[in-house]
C-alpha cells in the first residue's frame, strides 16, 4: 500500500519534471525576439516605442508553450496526488 | 476650468465601486479556513446550491468577477457624468482619452468595418486588467480560475463562427476540406484550438503567479525563521516577508495581468477580423449595392407605368 502510493507521488514529480522540459522552446524564442529587436532598435533609435511594443506582444504570445507545461506541472504536483490517491484508495475498498 | 464639487451621483459611484470589493475581501476572511502555514488551492467554495443534475458551486472566483463588474460600471458611471461639450473636468478629459485611445487600437487592428466593436473591446481590457489587479488586495484574481477565462473564449469563439459565416456559409464549410478532404479532423481540432490556446494562455499567466507569490512568501517565512529565530520577540514574527513579496508582484500581478489582458483583446480583435477578411466585406457592399440598385430601378419602372 505504502509502496503504491509512493510510486504514485513519485511518478507525479516525476511528470511535473518532465513537463518544464516544455520551458527550453520559449526560452530560445523569446531571446532570438529580443535580440533582433535590439538589433532593429540599434538600426533605428526612432521607432523604439513600436518595436518595444510588438516585442513584448510577440513574446507574451511565444510563452505560451512554456505556460502549457507550466500549468500541468502546477496540476501534477499540487491536483492530481489527492485524486490519485483517492482513487487508489477506492479501487482497494 | 472651474473645479467641480463632488455630489451624491458621485459618492453613489465611488461607493459602487468599493464596497464589492470590501464585501468580497469580508467575505475571504470569513470563509478562510484556519490552518498552520500556507495552502495552495483553488477557489474557496463560498455557497453550494442544490441543482438536479449536480450541485452548483458559487465559489471565491465568481463572487470576485461580480465585484470587479460592479467596479468597471461604477468607474464607468463616474467618468462619464456631468459631460460638456467643452471638456472642463479632468474626468472628461480621461473618459475621452480612454475612449480615443480604445477606438483608434481597434480602427488600426480590425478595419475601418468593425468601428462599432470598441466598448466590447474596451470591456475585456478593463474587466480582464482589474480582475489581474485584485490580487493586490489579497483577493483569489477571478482570472486564475479557469472557469471565467473560458467563459470569455467560448463568447469569442462564437463572434469568430458568427463573421465566418457572414462571409458566406459554403465558403465556411468549404474551409474544413481544405487543402484535400483528408485533413477535415484536423481543421476542426485547429478550430477549436483557437479558444482553447486563449483560454489556457491568459489563465497560466495569472495562476503562475498565484502560485509563485505564496511560494517565495513561504520561501521567506522560513529563511526569516532561519536567520533571525534565535532572537527572543522579534524571530517569532517573519520579518524577510514585510516588502520583498511586493517587488515581484510588480512583475507578476502588475505587469503579466496587464499584458494578459492586452494580449487577450488582441487576440480577439485579430481573430475576429480574420474571420471576415476584407475582400468578403467588400463583395458584400458590393452584392448590397447591386441590389439597392435594381430594386430602385424597379421602382422608377412601377412609378412610370403608373
């Protein structure tokens, strides 16, 4: 019984571990964005307002993918042990 | 510029404003249950209402987006009273201000065409943003739920289907078989993608920060309790826990709850637009003109027979 439930919360961890691994694609993207903004910034100084603003548009829209791993990291970890559980419980009952 | 006097429309306004909010954070301190330490859970369940198929749960998340509703309508109700045609009070100038700024993002976003779309533009920025902002009085943000934010990006899907099919039906059903009939399953799923990425996106945002507020706020209890326990009076009381939250809640509720919002509307905007390209607009003036067109010939040709 001990060794199945804590085969069950390792296995969440586990998952939750391997769903940040969603966090590397955003990384890479957000920095290429910034860098060349920074490049077109350094071309023309003038028009910094509008590259700033479609910069942070652009990569608020590239974290997405990340923001997908993060949420079923939050929910392995912190929502899916209770109902795990619980139903481990029941089917031993 | 003579200065206005505040009258009882305006303390209506004000107290409109901000009694929701008080009642909500009552509210949150009496349904808090008490506990050791800090919990991360989802919404507090304030009432629960018997319903046939399954109970109805009016939970922290809904009595929240009631008050922030009750907020936006009595800023509304504030800003626009007393009105001039000559801008006297500042009120003036900032409803003017928001409006303009409102209509000239959705004039250069969607097109001349959807002119009359900027309250509900106007509402999701200014319903989404506070939403983000009441966690700075220690409310659970309506927007960490997921519940609500879906609630938006189901009225949004259905304005996309709406100018899909007001640029022709066999057009809209056309676009499921396209390139070849093979891919239709996989058109539908990118259909219903669309709600689904907008749904997850602003609500990961926001529930990330939640999350990594009480976190880092457990965080420095502890390291407070580490450093500074062994000092009789003051080592009870976490004291690395007075301020430092708050710098990042200027990234994580301020500044991603801002954007989210931003984002949000931007993304209805662009989606909505897409859906009625220019071209369908234009063939349907077209298509509207010809008509108007030949029912007035036929009416000069009614008038001459007679």
């Amino acid at each position: 019984m001990e060794l199945a439930i804590g085969i069950l919360l390792a296995g969440c961890a586990i998952g939750a571990g391997l769903a940040l691994i969603a966090g590397i694609g955003p990384g890479i993207g957000e920095g290429y964005a910034v860098g060349q903004a920074l490049s077109a910034i350094g071309r023309q100084p003038e028009c910094k307002g509008s590259v700033t603003t479609t910069m942070i548009m652009g990569c608020a829209i590239a974290e997405t993918t990340g923001i997908y791993g993060l949420v079923i990291g939050i929910l392995l970890i912190f929502v899916a042990p209770n109902i795990f559980v619980n139903i481990l419980l029941n089917a031993i009952k | 510029m003579t200065k206005k006097k505040f009258d009882l429309y305006d303390v209506m306004c004000m107290r409109l404003m901000i009694l929701p909010f008080i009642a909500a954070m009552v509210l949150k301190i009496l349904y808090t249950p008490a506990s050791e330490g800090i919990q991360i859970s989802g919404a507090l369940v304030y009432w629960t209402i018997d319903m046939p198929l399954q109970p109805l749960y009016i939970s922290e998340a809904q009595v929240n987006s009631v008050a922030v509703v009750l907020f936006v309508l009595g800023l509304a109700l504030f800003l626009t009273h007393g009105l001039t045609v000559k801008p006297e009070s500042k009120r003036q100038i900032i409803a003017e201000m928001i409006v303009e700024k409102v209509e000239g993002l959705v004039d250069e976003n969607m097109g001349e065409r959807f002119h009359e779309y900027g309250p509900l533009i106007a509402a999701v920025l200014a319903i989404s943003g506070v939403s983000s902002l009441s966690s700075l009085l220690g409310l659970f943000p309506p927007t960490a739920d997921v519940n609500i934010i879906a609630g938006w990006s189901i009225m949004v899907f259905a304005l996309i289907t709406y100018y899909k099919f007001k640029g022709g039906a066999l057009n809209y059903v056309k676009g499921y078989f396209e390139p070849i009939p093979v891919f239709a399953p996989l058109n539908v799923i990118s259909e219903f993608a669309t709600p689904v990425s907008m749904t997850f996106r602003h609500f990961g945002n926001v529930l990330s920060g939640v999350v990594i507020s009480v976190l880092l706020s457990t965080a420095l209890g502890g390291l407070s309790n580490l450093i500074f326990g062994w000092i009789p009076v003051v080592g009870s009381f976490p004291i690395l826990r007075i301020g430092i939250p708050a710098i990042f809640s200027l990234y994580f509720d301020i500044f991603s709850g801002l954007i989210q919002a931003f984002i949000f509307a931007m993304l209805t905007m662009l989606n909505i637009s897409n859906g009625f390209p220019e071209e369908a607009y234009a063939l349907r003036m077209q298509k509207r003109a010809i008509r108007a067109q030949k029912k007035k010939e036929r009416e000069e040709l009614a008038a001459k027979i007679q």
